[in-house]
C-alpha cells in the first residue's frame, strides 16, 4: 500500500477522551480515543434497541462515567448535509447542534461512514488487507472505496500535498446497471416493484435477498424468502446451488460497480473493499466472478487490469477514519481562531485607510 499514514498532533490532557462512532442501519459502533490514534473500549450496540441517537450514545457513555468527553465525531451510513440528520435505512432523525447540546459536548463532528472509512484507509496495515488481483497501487494517485453492507457505500481518497482528502459520494444510489441477460431479468423483477432500482438495492446484505427471491423466481421456484447470512452460509459450504449462484450473481454486480468508481475516479491508488459482506466471503471471493467483471471494462480492460483490489478486514476501521476527521476538524478550527486576531487588525487596518 502506497498511503502514508495521516499525521495528527496530540491533544492536551485537558481535552479527555474522545468519542468515535460508527452509525449503520443495523449496528452503532463506540469507542473512545484516549490518546491520537488509540481507540479503545468498543462496544457494538443494536439501532433498534434505541428509540434515538442519542439514547444510543448516553448508553454507551453510561458505562465509562469516569471518562471525560467533550468531543465526538460520529460516522453515519447516510448523508450529511447542514444540520438534520434522517438516516436512510433506519428510522434516526436529529439535529447536530440540539444532539450536541443535548449531550453536553463541546464538538459533534457528523460525518458519512464512508468519508471515514476512507480516511482510515492510510492508516491501515499490511495484515489488514488482501489483494484481490491487479497489480502495485499507483503512488500519489486517487483512491476509491466501496462497501456492502445494510446499504453500499462509495467514497474516494484524494492526495492533497502530503495529506488526503476525502471525497463523499452516495454513489450507491447510481442506477443499477446489468452486464449479462441474467443481471437484466433480475433487473426486470425488481422494476415490479420500484420505478428506481439503484445498485444499493442488490449490492448489499438485504440485495442478496433479493437477488435468491429473483432467481428464484426466474427458475419458476417457491423458495423462503432467506436471511443473507443464511445465504452466505449456504452459498459457500455448497448445500444449496440457488445460494451458490446467488453469491456468483453478487460478487459479478459488486465488480461492475467498483469498476465504475475505478474509471469515474482513475483510482490507481487502488480500489478498497468494505463493508460487512465481502470480508465474510474469505478466500472464495478470490475466486469469485469480481475480478473478472472488474476488469471486463472494454476498451478500459487493461487500465482497469492494473488497478489493484483490496478488502478491508480490520475491525471497525470507520472509527480510526472518524477520529482523524475529528482531529483536522479540530485543528482547522484552532487555526482560524489563531488568525482571527490578525484578520480583525488586517480589517481595520483597511477601514482607516478608507477614510483617511
């Protein structure tokens, strides 16, 4: 891996602990940062248990009283934009600032699971990563992740002066797009019931549902509707051909669509696999249809044939990503409040001369 860790200064023992989060449609991930970089004491509580956000977070903080947090960033599988938060795939609705205020932080910092997930992407180990196909990643060229999981996250990483930036991105909401006859009539089956299909709807936990119901369908069948854990299991012991198809059918629609983010964004960098599906794939995802339909790409075959895969199999690494977004949110504001004096005294400088 080409990234060089992102750098943060230490934070003064006046701050405390800092609270990190990883928000899905199914599970919150906790964790407090204690010292830069050291994320400790996480715990994993179930969305559904909580009416709200912040019963979600008051529960977690319950159990470390004796810690001091006054900020907090959490990463949300939903996008950001100004202060009301409505999560798309479970029914959390809040505003930042009243949430803050509500739990007594200095800082909310709220930002887009897979804006942290890319951040945390230079930070990650050797051991936290397998390569699937490709060849070395391009120094100082752009990243692309994407991620399946309760929905299908895409996000991009661009290298900016010796540090990244994090590029957001609700690509997953792009329409579906089918490469072969099969992928069209699943396509077909699922416009029985949405107008839109995006690439969400069948490139994710419940899409592997969805996809056993199609086929299946398709085969004239009356199957059980089957939980994708169910599908999972199934599809890799061999017990059940519809699952094994299934996974086959999955895998060769994830490719497509980290094909499509590879050439959007010319990510030699590599593209970064996350998410809660592939990594319980293991090693049959090597062998899986991805690689091939990644880089079946046309006349961008060879290009693409270049770029290097990687699935992310670290634990939480959204949190790492949402504590280093928290501390270059801090440290931008520490910075304008250091100008701040001198950008009165250069205004005022101007006002009299004005009027002289």
């Amino acid at each position: 891996m080409v990234a060089e860790p992102y750098q943060h200064e230490a934070y003064g023992a006046q701050d405390g602990a800092r609270l990190v989060a990883d928000i899905g449609g199914t599970n919150a991930r906790f964790a407090l940062e204690t010292a830069p970089g050291h994320i400790e004491a996480v715990a994993t509580l179930p969305c559904a248990a909580y009416a709200q956000f912040t019963d979600a977070v008051r529960a977690y903080l319950g159990g470390h009283a004796g810690k001091r947090v006054r900020h907090a960033a959490i990463a949300i599988a939903n996008p950001v934009d100004g202060d009301l938060v409505k999560m798309t795939n479970h029914c959390w609705e809040f505003s930042i600032e009243r949430a803050r205020t509500e739990l007594g932080l200095d800082t909310l910092l709220v930002v887009n699971d897979f804006a942290a997930l890319a951040m945390s992407v230079p930070q990650l180990a050797a051991q936290d990563l397998v390569q699937v196909g490709g060849g070395a990643a391009a120094a100082d060229a752009v990243i692309g992740l994407v991620g399946a999981g309760t929905g299908l996250g895409v996000a991009g990483l661009i290298p900016a002066g010796g540090s990244w930036t994090v590029l957001q991105s609700e690509g997953g909401h792009a329409a579906f797009s089918p490469c072969d006859a099969r992928e069209q009539a699943i396509l077909e089956f699922c416009w029985q019931r949405w107008d839109h299909v995006s690439a969400e709807r069948l490139v994710s936990g419940p899409g592997l549902s969805l996809i056993h119901e199609a086929l299946a369908a398709s085969k004239g069948l009356r199957a059980p509707v089957l939980d994708p854990a169910v599908i999972v299991e199934r599809g890799l012991d061999g017990s059940d051909v519809l699952c094994a198809e299934v996974l086959d059918v999955f895998c060769g629609m994830l490719g497509t669509v980290a094909a499509n983010v590879a050439v959007t964004l010319c990510a030699r960098g590599g593209i970064y696999i996350g998410g809660g599906v592939v990594p319980r794939l293991g090693e049959w995802f090597a062998r899986s249809p991805f690689r091939a339909r990644f880089e079946n790409k046309g006349r961008f075959s060879s290009y693409n044939a270049r770029i290097p895969c990687f699935v992310i199999h670290a634990s939480c690494p959204a949190l790492a990503g949402a504590a280093a977004l928290l501390q270059q949110h801090l440290a931008q504001q520490q910075q304008e409040q250091q100008e701040q004096p001198q950008r009165r005294e250069r205004d005022g400088t101007e006002a009299r001369h004005a009027h002289a």
